[in-house]
C-alpha cells in the first residue's frame, strides 16, 4: 500500500538529518511518524531584526553573523499569492535534539538523530524576538546577504505565522560611473572613493552610511564645479547648493550650468535625509529614518549623475 505524500508546509515540526553530504528534512506523516520531505522543501537560513535594529549597522552585522550559528532560524519559503517579487515564508525555530523511527516511502528505518525544529505560532513561545511591529528578515550569507520587510502577517489554521514579504533593494543595479570628467584630481579621487563606499554601503545594507556617502558624492561633484567657475568651493553643503539655486535662476545664456532643477532640488533631498541620520535630529522626532526612505538615495544620485553625464544611461 503506497503511503501520501508529505510535505513541510503543513507540519508543526520539522526534523532535519545529515545523510552525508545531503541535508534530509522530515516531516510528520498521518500516523505522526517522521517522514522525508521529497523534493526537500526551500529552507532558508535567517535572522529578524526589528525597526530601529535595522538602521544600525552594527546590529546588521550581528544579524548576518547569526546565519552561520549552529541551529540558526529557519524560513520556509514558498511562492505567494501577490506574485514576484514577494515571497511568503514560514518560521521554525530549533527546540531540540531527537532520535527518531523514520520513514522514506514505504520503507522504516531507526535510531535517527535529528535536529527538532518547530514552527513559529501565535500561540507559542516567541523566542526569535518577533513582537508584532515592523520588521524585517534577513537572509544569506555573511559576505552577501538580504533584508525582506515584514509587508503582511497573518495565521493560519494551525496558527502558524505566514510572513508576506518584500524584497528590500534597489529595482535595477548601480550603473558604471566615471568621474574622468572631474577638473580637480584631489576631488575627482574624493569623488571615486566616496562612490565605492556607497556601493558597499548598498550590498552591506548599512543605510545611514549610505544616505551619508550619497551626500558626499554629490557634494564633491558640486564643488568641484563651482570650482571651475571662480567661485567659493567651501565644503558646506548647503551654501554649494544656495549658490546653485542662484546660478540656475540666472538666464541660461550667461550661465550654461550643467545641473537642473531636478538635480539641485534632489541633492537638496539628499542634504536633508542626512541631516534626519544624526542623533539630535532622530531624537527630535522621535524615529528613525526608515530603510526604504534611506534607499532612494541610491536613484536619486544616480540620476544627478547620470544627467551631468558621469553615469551610464542604460542599466
């Protein structure tokens, strides 16, 4: 007699074995004995970090960190309704260590050891921190890893927690930037190492740092300019920009400036998003700057630079 099939999605608990090289991951089948998952099910090592955890990057370091420990968190993940790019997941946590009777297909086997995951209730215990605010799931590696936001929570049946969530990251990549362009060689090296900050800063997910290095690309482009006209090149941000205001409202015939208003009224977003980075200014009103607002940085720069023709068009 042929046994159903099991699968992950429906069980309460998980236990996981190493066959070798080969991870197995079983399942309780209708007489509750462990049953292997075939095709494996998409397990995903993870961590949470909740609002103001992520815009540290300090605390995102020690999250990525914690995908390699031992029994990390586990995200099951599976296609979700909404479609591309979202994906709906759900969490096991690791309670024990178990031998078990198992089975793999028709056949039974004994005494294996095995890594008893159980999965993430509105009734259990929340040992992985979650507390029903905003937050985030990040997955990966050490070296490359990514944020998914928490867009929607729900239960289902059993309780289990159902995670809808969205992909925290830019809708197309950096394009290639030269700074050639750039008459001072000091601010022209200022320029290219800024802008290798900011690309690191994007992959790492360390958004305060990149709104800070966004500002200061744009800040050496500028006063690298003004420095062409004659006029005073001071390294303050929001003088440059004044007297970027007053030049482009000046008749274009005697200026020729190379930005618009679009690229003066976007660095001024930039300025003011970094200003929202320090502390006084987050004490004031009384939040963080959310990751997906620090993010536009990126668009926002790689349009000034792509309209004063130091950025590729095409991505």
């Amino acid at each position: 007699m042929s046994l159903p099939p099991v699968n992950a999605e429906d069980a309460l608990k998980l236990h996981l074995a190493w066959h070798g090289s080969t991870l197995q991951v079983l399942a309780p089948d209708f007489q509750n004995i462990p049953t292997l998952v075939v095709p494996a099910p998409d397990l995903r090592r993870t961590a949470f970090l909740d609002y103001f955890a992520v815009t540290d990057d300090s605390q995102i370091r020690s999250a990525a960190s914690r995908l390699d420990n031992p029994q990390p968190l586990l995200m099951l993940v599976r296609p979700n309704l909404d479609g591309p790019p979202f994906r709906t997941g759900t969490l096991f946590c690791y309670v024990r260590e178990e031998n078990v009777s198992w089975r793999a297909g028709s056949i039974s086997n004994h005494s294996l050891r095995t890594e008893v995951y159980e999965a993430s209730t509105s009734r259990g215990s929340s040992n992985w921190l979650y507390n029903g605010k905003p937050g985030y799931f990040l997955t990966g590696t050490w070296q490359k890893h990514e944020l998914w936001r928490v867009a929607r929570l729900e239960t289902d049946a059993a309780y289990r927690y159902l995670f809808t969530l969205a992909p925290l990251r830019l809708a197309h990549g950096l394009p290639e930037v030269q700074f050639s362009a750039l008459t001072s060689p000091t601010l022209r090296a200022e320029a290219e190492r800024h802008w290798s900050e900011f690309q690191n800063q994007l992959v790492a997910h360390q958004y305060y740092a990149l709104v800070t290095s966004a500002k200061n690309v744009a800040e050496t482009v500028l006063a690298d300019y003004l420095s062409q006209t004659g006029l005073s090149s001071r390294r303050d941000f929001d003088e440059m920009l004044g007297k970027l205001r007053d030049m482009l409202n000046a008749p274009k015939t005697e200026t020729g400036v190379p930005f618009d208003f679009m690229d003066y009224h976007l660095m001024q977003k930039i300025r003011l998003l970094h200003g929202r980075t320090h502390s006084g200014q987050v004490a004031r009103m009384g939040r963080a700057t959310r990751p997906e607002l620090a993010l536009t940085v990126a668009e926002d720069l790689v349009e000034v630079l792509t309209s004063l023709g130091l950025a590729s068009e095409t991505r």
